[in-house]
C-alpha cells in the first residue's frame, strides 16, 4: 500500500511537471484591456515570444524570454529577457523576490528618446536624442534603486521647446557600484557646448536624483544657453559655475 501510494503522488507530480513545463504563455498572459497585452504569443510560460508587447497603450516591440526553473526554489522568479524593436533595443537577466524587489545584471539598452518613451516619460517631453546603458548590476527595492554599478550614456541632447532648439551635449554617468549610503555616480560631459563635471546621487528616502557639480560654457555655446548660466551666478577662476544641489522626484 505504501509503495503503491508513493508511485502515485510520483505519478501525479510528473504528470503537473510536464503540463506546467508546458503551458501555453498565452494561457497566463493577460490581454486587453490589461495594461501590458501582447499581440502574438508563442510558446511557454518558461520560454516564449510575446510579438507586439503594450505597455498602457504604448508599443515596446517584441519580447522573448526564458525562465531559470530552478531558481523559483530560492524563492525569486530568474529570467533572461530580449526586447527587440527597430528603433530600441534591451537585453539582461533579471530576479524578482516575493518582496517584489528586482535585481537586474548584464543590462544592455539602446533607447532613442523618440514619442514611444516620451509618453512613458513625461520628463522628457521637450528633449530629444538617445541613451545607451551598460549595467552589470542594479537592484531596487520598495520602487526604489538601493545599488548600481554600471555606465549610462546620453547622446546628442537637445532642448525644444517655444523659443526654439537648444542642441546641450553628450553626457555619461558612471556608478562605481561600491561603498554604502545613497548610490552616486559621476556626471560627465562628452563633448558640446557645455563642460560639466560632478555627481549624480540617487535620493533613498524618495524616488529621484539630485544633480551638483560644475559647469563651464564652451567657446561654441549658443548665446541664450550662456545667458541661462548667469543665473547661477558668478563663475570661479576656472571659469565655472556651480549648480545644485538640485533634487529631481520622479
């Protein structure tokens, strides 16, 4: 009796192993009116295509991923996720815990700031141009990022707004990824009218950054752009200005 209950239980998890192991993706993924749908949905929930992913209305591209089965016995659900679109692009692996806390590594992103991410990001409605992003860790708990290590590029920004087009630069932001406290990276100019120098923190008790540092007109800076700095006041020996601290919550 007690071999013939054991083949049975084994027989009963072998059986849900295989159907779970092989459930459509479609029969988990939500379709509209949800606010993340997919247009075509292709294999399982452990390795699938969701083609035409929206997000509130607003298309992503296509997103294929594949699940680490054997994580879910650490208690976080492991991914290896592929979002392909021809403007943009992101790969990486990423954990969420039961705490709803995610940990992303190996992140590769190519995002232009076209209207697709302006109406995912309000802040940068009048800005044009694109960054890149290379993150070997982050991890980010309550809605908030508790560590990073990585670099963050923006390329050609330019400001439009009634007066016309203010062309700003190129910038990086490199987080060392060590040390305790608030993570803060460096803020650095890569080439345009501005020359900047200084320190990018990213606020602990509130989603947002805080921006200070330095900042030197270049010989080719726009006139209006060299007369927005006198509000910062006078420049130093160098010729720089300092701005900030300046909190920005999201």
């Amino acid at each position: 009796m007690r071999r013939g209950l054991w083949i049975t239980v084994l027989a009963v998890a072998a059986f849900a192993a295989i159907v779970i192991a092989r459930l459509p993706a479609s029969w988990v993924i939500p379709a509209a009116p949800s606010p993340v749908t997919c247009a075509e949905i292709d294999g399982s929930i452990w390795s699938g295509t969701c083609g035409g992913l929206t997000v509130q209305g607003t298309p992503l591209g296509d997103m294929t991923w594949s699940v680490h089965a054997l994580r879910l016995l650490t208690g976080k659900l492991s991914a290896n996720i592929i979002l392909v679109h021809p403007a943009r692009s992101l790969s990486g692996d990423f954990d969420v815990g039961l705490d709803k806390s995610i940990t992303a590594r190996n992140v590769q992103a190519n995002i232009p700031f076209d209207e697709t991410i302006k109406n995912l990001l309000p802040p940068l409605r009048t800005l044009s141009g694109s960054a890149t992003a290379n993150i070997v860790y982050a991890h980010v708990a309550k809605q908030i990022l508790r560590q990073v290590q990585g670099r963050i590029e923006v390329h050609g920004l330019e400001d439009h707004d009634r007066n016309g087009v203010t062309p700003l630069g190129s910038y990086s932001v490199t987080f060392p990824g060590s040390g305790s406290g608030d993570p803060t990276g460096e803020l650095r100019d890569l080439g345009g009218p501005l020359a900047i120098e200084g320190t990018l923190r990213v606020m602990q008790d509130q989603p947002g950054v805080e921006l200070q540092g330095y900042v030197t007109p270049r010989a080719d800076a726009p006139p209006d752009l060299r007369h927005q700095l006198e509000y910062l006041g006078s420049p130093d020996a160098q010729g720089r200005r300092m701005f900030g601290p300046i909190p920005y919550t999201f």
